[in-house]
DNA sequence: TTCCATGTTCCGCA
DNA sequence: TTGCGGAACATGGA
C-alpha cells in the first residue's frame, strides 16, 4: 500500500534498525526494476559500506551508501513494495528483489511481489527530484497552506487528480487522496478552480493530518485508522461513518475512487 | 476464468 | 498548455 505513510514507514524502519551497519552481501533479482543502472553499479556501491542516512520525497525512499557523493539507493515501490529488517537466521520474505546482509547478523530486504517498482542509484536526492520534476512533498519542512495555494493556482483539472499528480504534490495516490477529500467534504472530481478558499484550506488540513496520522497509528507494517474515516469503508454501497451517507465508487482521473454522496459536495 | 489492484508512463484527443 | 481517458506494464488475489 505504498504511498507517502508506508515509505515514511519504511523509512523509519531502515533508520531505527538498518543505519550505520555495514553491508556484507548484496543479493539482487531485480528483473527489469533497474532504472538508469546496472546490477554490478549497485553491487559495488552497496558492498562493504555502511549505510549513513535514510531519507523520502513523495513516494521515493533514498537510503544513502557510505559517505560519497553518487551513492544514494533510490527504491520506488509501485504498487506492492514494501522493505522488511529481519534477524538473518528468520526466512527471507518472499518476493524479495534485494536483499542486504548487515555486519551483526541483520537483513533488509526490499519486496515487489507485481514488479511495477524500481531500483536505482542517484547522485543525491535533491538531483533525483529535479531531474525528474517531481513536486514539492506537502509533508515536507516548510510547506504549508499557503505553497499549497500556490501548487493549485491556476489549475483546472479535478482536484483528486490534482493531488495525485506527482509533478504537482509527490506523495500522495488514490487511497489517501479519496481519503482527504472525504474529511474534507469535497467532492473528487470538483475542479480546482471551483474550490473557495475556505474549501482549499480544508483540502489541506485534512491531507495533511490524514497523511501523518497514519503514519502515527502504524505500528508495524499494519495501519489501524479509526472507523470514522473512510479506508475500512472503501466498498461501493457501504454506509457513511460519518453522516449516514452511502459510499460510492466511481471513475475519477483514471483510478477508482469512493465517496460519500451526501457529505462530500461539489462534481 | 475474469476482474481488480494504494503506481507510472505514453499516446491520442479535447 | 493542461488534463483526461485508455492502454500498457507484471502478477497475485478475490
């Protein structure tokens, strides 16, 4: 389920039990998930150093080799990644696409079950981002309401498109989108244009407290959000935890999205 | 068997 | 220029 909460998790997971070990072995099966790499360049840019930082923007997870320059891991998830650090003696989990034997008898393993991630090496993350012209991370330090006015203005398309274009806001996809804009009360395919101020604001404070309060309530690797919200209710049909609604799935931007068709106005 | 999937990219069209 | 729909990618699960 990976966007912007479960790479934050995975970023953390690699901080609190991956860092400042050294790597020993590289075991990689990438098939087709190297972008703009080779297998022997991640290879030898892994082995025998430690690992330093750990670092995400929007949906990318950086973790940083050593001290040089040109020695950023990059591992975007698709659709089913997910990184596990495991005691070395524990079974490696499966659909693992690289794998990390650290000094001290720990792995972390990196998992793609659909192959849509992808694995590569970067200069730095900053470059990464430029490069690909990825939009600012609205959990990122120092953005606001007022950037995120900024990012919408003079935008047309639905806002739920909007808000998953990763050239606009990294970080954010379909779940949690639906999910800001139904405590939001905003519609999904209302057009930016239409959105008052006040609604923008709400838009905003809702993604952002959806997006780390997930991160907050993830214990493991399994978010626990409260019933009120719309995630445990994502079915067609299914009642409104908050207003006694009907939850409705339709096409908006291309992926299927949910939505209460009594609290969440507009369209 | 068929459909769907929390991601991204590319193409054609408005 | 912006944005949308649809197809494609790979593969597991309902």
């Amino acid at each position: 389920m990976p966007e912007m909460p479960e790479i934050e998790a995975a970023r953390r997971t690699v901080e609190e039990r991956a860092l400042r070990r050294t790597v020993e072995t590289v075991s990689l099966r990438p098939a087709g998930l190297l972008v703009d790499t080779s297998e022997g360049t991640v290879r030898s840019a892994l082995k025998d150093h430690r690992l330093t930082a750990a670092r995400r923007h929007g949906k990318h997870l950086f973790v940083r080799s050593g001290e040089e320059r040109g020695r950023w891991l990059r591992l975007h998830f698709g659709m089913t990644g997910t990184v596990r650090v495991y005691e070395s003696d524990e079974p490696e989990p499966d659909y693992t696409r690289l794998r990390l034997d650290l000094a001290g008898g720990r792995s972390l393993a990196w998992t793609c079950s659909r192959k849509l991630g992808e694995i590569g090496l970067v200069e730095s993350p900053e470059a990464f981002v430029q490069e690909k012209g990825l939009g600012p991370d609205p959990t990122g330090d120092g953005f606001g309401l007022q950037d995120f006015r900024e990012v919408l203005e003079g935008r047309r398309g639905t806002i739920k498109g909007t808000l998953m274009n990763q050239e606009i806001l990294a970080g954010v996809g379909n779940a949690y989108s639906d999910e800001a804009l139904f405590q939001a009360g905003v519609h999904p395919e209302t057009s930016v244009d239409e959105l008052d101020e006040e609604q923008v604001g709400e838009v905003w404070r809702a993604l952002t407290k959806v997006l780390w309060k997930t991160v907050e309530y993830r214990t493991d690797d399994e978010a626990r959000v409260p019933g009120s919200w719309l995630l445990p209710h994502r079915e067609d049909g299914a009642d409104c935890p908050r207003c006694g609604g009907t939850i409705r799935k339709a096409r908006v931007s291309g992926r299927s999205s949910y939505f209460c068709d009594r609290h969440q106005e507009g369209g």
